[in-house]
C-alpha cells in the first residue's frame, strides 16, 4: 500500500518562508518520479515542481527562482523549500508519486496560507 505524508503547511506572512516534506512508504522510491501539485480553491490542480528518478527538475514559472525541491532517497522524503511567499501561492499542496509502472499517487494534502 502507497502512502505518501505531506507536512509543513501552515500559516505564514507574505515574503516568509515554508519548508513542506513529503515521506513515501509502500513504493520504488529511488526509481519514482516525485513532485508537488497545488490546487487552490475554483482552481485546477497544478504543477509545482518535479523532480526525476535522476535528479532532474523543473518548476513552474511561478515557482521559479523563490522554490527548491529536493529528494532524499535513502529516508524516502521530498522537500520543497518556499521562501518570498505570495498571497497567490495559497493552496492545498499535494505530494506525488509516479511510480516504475507509470502510476501516480496522491498525498492527502497540506494546506499553505499566505496571509497579513
């Protein structure tokens, strides 16, 4: 059974910073495909960041420049480290996982607020 924990979402000023974690168990972590998605409210769940089995990234524009995502395969965690938070990037992020067969899993979710 796949189980991917998100955590590090809370509430946070405009220009703070927030470091969400994602830990993985029932799955190939090294050879999986990991990346955060975010879903605000009225809106369709996006790309954040992404990073391959090999270490390769991308990110959204929005992300680019102020996020970091990084993978730790021995303690099968991926982090993302958000720093000069905007109030647009308040969402729901999701950890995900697409796996050696191709399947994507979700996290159940973390809620980030960016709010004075």
């Amino acid at each position: 059974q796949v189980q991917l924990v998100e955590s590090g979402g809370g509430l946070v000023q405009p220009g703070g910073s927030l470091r969400l974690s994602c830990a993985a168990s029932g799955i190939f972590f090294s050879l999986s495909t990991m990346a955060w998605y975010r879903q605000a409210p009225g809106e369709q769940r996006e790309l954040v960041a992404e990073i391959t089995r090999t270490g390769g990234m991308s990110y959204a524009n929005s992300a680019k420049g102020r996020f970091t995502n990084s993978r730790d395969n021995a303690r099968k965690t991926v982090s993302l480290q958000m720093n000069s938070l905007k109030p647009e990037d308040t969402a729901v992020y999701y950890c995900s996982a697409v796996d050696i067969s191709s399947r994507r899993f979700w996290g159940q979710g973390t809620q980030v607020t960016v709010s004075a």
